[in-house]
C-alpha cells in the first residue's frame, strides 16, 4: 500500500494495551480504496476522526500535500502529532465547519458509531466540499449498519460499499448533492433544571445518561468545595448543576472531545452559569496538581469498540492527582466493575455512598 510501515504506530498518550490496536483493518481498507483518488487529487485531501495518525500518515504516503485533518478528540490530535514526527509539517488541524471543510476532493473518515454524528458531519462535507467530492468512510462491519448507507445516500447521490476484508468495509459516496445546511438550529432541550444543547457525537447524543442520574440522585449529599471538576463532561450537565450547587465555586467541565466542550459551553450559557470554565483535555492534564476540592466522574468501560478498563485507571489517577489533601472523587460506575479496590489503592479511603443492580456511587479521599 506505502512505504510507510503502519505497524510502528503507537496509541500513546491513549491508553496502551497489548489487546488495543493503533492501526486496524478499517485503516488500511480506506487507504487502499482511496488510492487512486488521493493520487488524483494530491492538494484535495480533508481526514476526518484518525484514531492515531494511520489514515493521515498514510494518505502522505500516498503522495497527498497539505493534509487537512479533523480530530473530535485532543488525544486523537496528540496521538498523530507524536506519530507524525518530522511529517507533522505535512498536514494542519482544522476545525469542524465550512471554512476547514471547503473544497476538499477526497475525504478519508473513520465512520462515527452516532448516527447522529453522520449525519451532522456529512451534511457538513455535502455543503462545504465541491460537486467532485468523494467520501471514503470505513467501519467494522459488526459496528455498521444499513442505516449508514441511508444517512450517506441524503447527501450523496450514488452511495457503493466494498467487498469485507477483515471484518472491514467502506462507504463511498459520490456525485455530491450539495445539500446546503444554512439555518440549521441547534437542539437545546431541557433536564430537570437545566437546558442542555444536545449534541451531535456527543456521549449518548448529549442526553443525560443513566450513570450520571445515580450521580445527580446524591448531589445534596456532596461536601462543601471551592473548586470543582466534571471529569468527562459531555454536554456539561452535570457541570452545570454542579454550578447551581456551589454558585461561588470554580467549576471546572473537562473533556477529550471538541463536540463536547462546545455543547458544555452552550449549556452554561444557556443556564447564565459564568461560574463554569469549559477545558478540552486528555483526563484533565491541565489542572494543576492538588488544586482541587471534589471531582465528579462517570468513567466509560470501553475503549472504541472494545470493552477495556484502562480509560478508566488513567481517569482516576488523574483525579488522585488533581485533589488536594482532603479533597474527594465521587465515582459513578457499573456495579458489575468493582472498582473500589483500585479507588482505594489509587485516591484513598473508599466508601459507597449508594448502590444499585446496575450502578455504585463511590467517595473516596485523597490522603497527604
């Protein structure tokens, strides 16, 4: 396929594993399939969602100059320049919109499991791209449905898949239909005593989930707190009514998503909280060590498509460390996990403060 050796990359600063991968079957299907047409059109590339730097690296590879990139997660962004090397200079970071988005000929996309997210994001490419534009969006075929091929053919007027390979297949959409999306209105809804934008390719479409409700359901419960953390914010619900908790604290909504952060912003303003600062973060690694009072977390349990802890352990240890002595992380999680132990080895003293089939809260202190 290239010269260059795909199998070198790494996922670092994301959790490694021997059972988690950097470059997969996906990456090198859209690579293949969309050789000829980076080859073609060079100057014309826009690389959408690269997990750790395959499909960038390797579209260089295949001769395209001037890579546009798209990466919804800063660990993503950070995985790809530490790939990168000398080539970083080869591609640039763009944001998601017209401006990022316009003119691109060829666009390499690692398909989103959010319906939701593929529609906003090929509405997107349909009205900024060129008639010319062709999309090559790959995916496991156990995470695809025929759904997909729907949302891709409202934007795309011819719509081909691939032969599987390795449990892999691509989309192709062609003959864009330019579909324009001016006057879109944002989804703002309302939870409770906060209204929340709900936002594409946001954990559980930007809903509030059923572990952040156990979290919610013990807020009275919660110490006093000057600073505040939302480990994982999402849309920034429970960031917000953190700040409708401690209105003269320094709340603080972090995620690794760029779709997240910005709903968590729209949320606090929605909600006229000014008490809220918004940070997009790998786990928080801005905040300065043993500055805070209390965190509040609802860590996931699987890393892309697989089932695996390690997110979780890098969540808590930063949590351990962002606290001051004293300070406490409250932990929602599945009951099925037993994360106690490693809470208590990791941050300290551990009790459960509710429990039910599905889900634990936790407190656990952070020791001197």
């Amino acid at each position: 396929m290239t010269d260059l050796d795909l199998s070198a990359l790494r996922r670092w600063p994301d959790v490694e594993s021997p059972e988690l991968v950097a470059v997969d079957a996906t990456d090198r299907l859209i690579l293949d399939t969309a050789a000829e047409a980076i080859a073609a059109h060079p100057d014309g590339v826009l690389v959408i969602d690269d997990n750790y730097g395959a499909l960038t690296l390797g579209a260089i590879a295949l001769g395209a100059r001037g890579v546009r990139v798209h990466q919804d997660s800063i660990v993503a962004e950070r995985a790809l320049a530490a790939n990168a090397g000398e080539r970083a200079r080869e591609y640039r970071t763009v944001a998601l919109d017209d401006e990022g988005f316009a003119g691109a000929r060829v666009v390499l996309w690692q398909l989103p499991r959010s319906l939701d997210r593929l529609d906003d994001v090929a509405h997107l490419i349909s009205d900024a791209g060129g008639p010319e534009t062709t999309v090559y969006a790959g995916g496991r075929i156990k995470h695809m449905t025929p759904r997909m091929n729907e949302v891709l053919g409202r934007y795309f007027d011819r719509v081909d898949v691939t032969h599987a390979r390795q449990k892999s297949r691509v989309l192709v959409g062609s003959e864009n239909a330019m579909v324009s999306c001016r006057g879109m209105l944002p989804d703002v809804r309302d939870e409770g005593a906060v209204r929340y934008l709900a936002a594409p390719g946001v954990f559980n479409g930007g809903r509030l989930d059923i572990g952040t409700r156990a979290l919610l359901a013990v807020l009275d419960e919660l110490p006093d707190a000057r600073t505040v953390v939302d480990l994982g914010c999402g849309s920034g619900i429970l960031a917000a009514r953190l700040a409708q908790r401690y209105p003269d604290a320094d709340v603080i909504a972090t995620d690794v998503s760029a779709a997240a952060v910005a709903a968590a912003a729209r949320t606090a303003e929605l909600n006229g909280l000014p008490n809220v600062r918004v940070l997009r973060d790998d786990a928080g690694q801005g905040i300065p060590d043993s500055s805070v009072d209390l965190v509040l977390l609802n860590p996931p349990f699987h890393d892309g498509g697989a089932v695996h802890t390690g997110i979780a352990s890098k969540l808590f240890a930063s949590a351990a460390r962002m606290l001051r002595p004293g300070g406490e992380l409250w932990t929602v999680y599945n009951s099925a996990l037993a994360y106690r132990g490693e809470l208590q080895r990791v941050v300290g003293p551990t009790r459960q403060v509710s429990r039910t089939p599905k889900f634990t809260v936790t407190s656990s202190t952070r020791q001197p």
